[in-house]
C-alpha cells in the first residue's frame, strides 16, 4: 500500500459520508412539502454507495500473488434514489390547499414518506463514519511522521 493509498481511501469515504449527511439534511428539511415541482408531496431521497473501480496501478513485490487480495481504492456514490416504495403518510385536513378531493382519501393530505427517528439514526451513522475516516486519515499521517522519525 502507498504512503497516501490510507489517506486517499479515507478522504474518499468521507466525501460520500458528507453528501449522505447533506441527502439526509435535505429530507429533514422536507419533512412538512406537500408540493414540489414534479407534483406531489416530496419522497425520501437515500444515498447508494459503492467501491471505487479504479484499476491498482502498482502491486507491492512483498507479497507472494497467492496472499495478495488487491488493495482497497476506496468508496463512491454510486446514485441518489427517491423512495417510490414506501406509502406516503396521510393526514385528514379538508381545509388544506392540497387535500384530496374526491375519492375514498377526500379531506386527507398527502405528507412525505419521511420518518424522522430514521433520518436521526442515518445521521449519526453517516457522523460516526465520518468521525472515523478523519480519525484514520490521523492516524495515517501520526505513523508517516514516526516513519520519517527513525531516519534521523
């Protein structure tokens, strides 16, 4: 592994961990849209990661091919799904603008498929991955400096 292969993986895993944190804010933010401009109340928007497929460019000669399993190149947004599978919550107000009209739902409103306990969950999730990346990126750049220490 090269000496900035650590920081790049860790750098890469907190990128996606900020934009999951910023999909999670926006869905917070949306709780209470009944309208957007698609039409409709808002849906929940969730982040779908995946590793990297990024080619290794040089093998360390140390190990045998046998026990060599590749190096890690780090994690990706992949996409940025809307939740079309979960119903949307209804609430009765007839006397809301965007209440249903006619049918067996007349007077309820349709309010996004948002639940708040699973969006705090997802951002401490995202907070503690985040907090561990930087901690390894720490961590890399504490034993790069002891490396250079002993040769002195």
């Amino acid at each position: 592994m090269g000496l900035f292969s650590a920081i790049n993986i860790s750098a890469s895993g907190m990128t996606a961990e900020r934009l999951r944190s910023d999909v999670i804010a926006d869905n917070l933010a949306n709780i209470n849209t009944t309208r957007t401009p698609e039409g409709g109340a808002y849906r929940r928007s969730r982040v779908v990661f995946q590793s990297m497929n990024q080619p290794v460019i040089w093998k360390t000669p140390f190990l045998p091919e046998g026990l060599d399993k590749g190096l890690g190149t780090g994690v990706q947004v992949a996409e940025i799904q809307k939740d079309y599978a979960s119903e949307l919550r209804l609430v009765y107000d007839p006397k809301h603008p965007d209440a249903i009209t006619s049918g067996p739902n007349a007077g309820y409103v349709e309010y996004p498929n948002i639940d708040i306990v699973t969006e705090m969950v997802d951002m401490i999730a995202a907070s503690r991955a985040y907090e561990a990346n930087a901690s390894m990126i720490e961590s890399s750049k504490s034993m790069f400096l002891k490396a250079l220490e002993i040769g002195k």
